[in-house]
C-alpha cells in the first residue's frame, strides 16, 4: 500500500485553512458579544426620573 502524500497534503492545507477560518470568526463574534453585553439595554419609562435628576 503506497501513501498518497498529495491527497494528505491537501487534507491538511483544508484543515489548516478551516482552523484559521473559525479562530477570525470567533474573534468577530467574541467583539460583537461583548458590544451587545457591555450597552446599556434597560428601559427606562419618562416618569422614572435618574438617581442624579434634580427635582
């Protein structure tokens, strides 16, 4: 049984390219997780007044 070395190698340049792919695209999504979690996303009524407002 003879190794095909050109088939293993392109297997591993897939691999390799779909490794990279997921770590960008992870860090996107880390950056976008984190913007959505860090806003301020209460709703607020007009009567509420802030803790700083003055009367």
């Amino acid at each position: 049984m003879e190794i095909n070395w050109i088939i293993i190698a392109v297997v591993l340049v897939g691999a390799i390219a779909l490794i990279l792919y997921l770590i960008k695209n992870n860090q996107k999504d880390k950056k976008d997780a984190t913007k959505f979690f860090n806003t301020d996303t209460t709703i607020r009524k007009e009567s509420e007044l802030d803790e700083d407002d003055e009367y």
